[in-house]
C-alpha cells in the first residue's frame, strides 16, 4: 500500500479541478496545469471541489508504484497552480554578478565573456542585489529544472565556494595546501 497514495488532496477555494476523459484539468490564479492520468488503473473521485482522492482499480506491482507517485503529481499541480514554486540561487565570488535584459538573464561568472540565459514562458526570474536570482513559476519540475541548468553554468567549487548555489545549500569544503 502506498503511503503517500492514501492521503486525500485538499483543493484551494481558488483551483478549480475538472475531469475531462483521461486529462485532469486544474486552473487556479497563477495558471493552468493539465495531467494525463491512466483511469484503467486509477479511479480519481472529486468530493465536492474541496478535495480530491485517487486509487489503484487493481492492487497489483504496478499500480503500487506509480500510485504515490500520481497523487504527488497532481497535488504538486494544485500547489502550483494556487501558490507556485520558488528558488532562490546566491552567486559568491569576486565580480559575480547577474541582470536582467529583456527576456534574457546576464550572468556574468569570471569568464570572459558574459553568458546569456534565454527566460522559457511560464517563468519568471527577479535579481535582488545583483547576486541573488529568484526563480519563480506554477510547474514545479519546470522551476527546478531552470534552476539546475543556472547552476550547472558555475557549480561551486570545494576550495573557496566560488559558485551558483541555492539559498542553504551545504558545500563540502576542502582543505587547501599545507607547507
């Protein structure tokens, strides 16, 4: 039995959730969000619009796998959708900083050149103090994903930390030469 599964998702007085064939349609303020749901092996119930149960058919292997993980994305759906998803990346180190231009994000890493990071729809990116990067949007895949391939252009690295980081992240730091 799937733990995660089990629990019942709350519906916002805000999202609305409709069942239209095998899609879920859920719309709330911050945007629409629609998920392809298997309903031979699942049955999803609407209790009145204010919250929403999902469960296997058949309780087999499969079903037991992909029951949680389902009920996850549809419950992250309707957190997006009303609340949204938010990372926050510090830049460290010396003449680190970063910009927005037009629909681009300026970094601006200690190479050479300047690096410019195309902003997809659907997601917004603020600069607060030219070294701190708010990403912000309604799917949660796509807000991390974003935030992984910034990162990913400058990681930290273990002597002096110098790097894109998220807000809290631990960096395992080494020690440097001894004489």
């Amino acid at each position: 039995m799937s733990k995660i599964g089990k629990i019942n998702i709350q519906i916002p007085e805000k999202v609305k959730v409709l069942l239209s064939g095998s899609n879920i349609n859920i719309e709330g303020p911050l945007g629409k969000k629609s998920i392809n749901l298997d309903l031979e092996m699942f049955d999803v119930k609407i209790n009145e619009g204010k919250d929403l149960s999902i469960k296997p058919k058949k309780i087999d292997q499969v079903s037991k796998r992909l029951w949680g993980m389902n009920r996850s994305l549809l419950n992250n759906a309707i957190i997006g959708t009303s609340k949204g998803y938010e990372k926050i990346l510090e830049l460290s180190g010396v003449g680190f900083r970063s910009s927005i231009k037009g629909k681009q994000l300026n970094l601006q890493l200690g190479f050479s050149h300047d690096i410019n990071f195309d902003i997809p729809e659907g997601i917004k990116i603020l600069v607060e103090k030219q070294t701190i990067i708010k990403i912000s949007g309604a799917d949660k895949q796509q807000v991390g994903m974003i935030a992984a391939q910034i990162k990913s252009l400058r990681p930290p690295e273990p002597y002096k930390g110098k790097g894109i980081r998220e807000q809290g992240q631990y960096i395992l730091r080494k020690e440097g030469k001894k004489k």
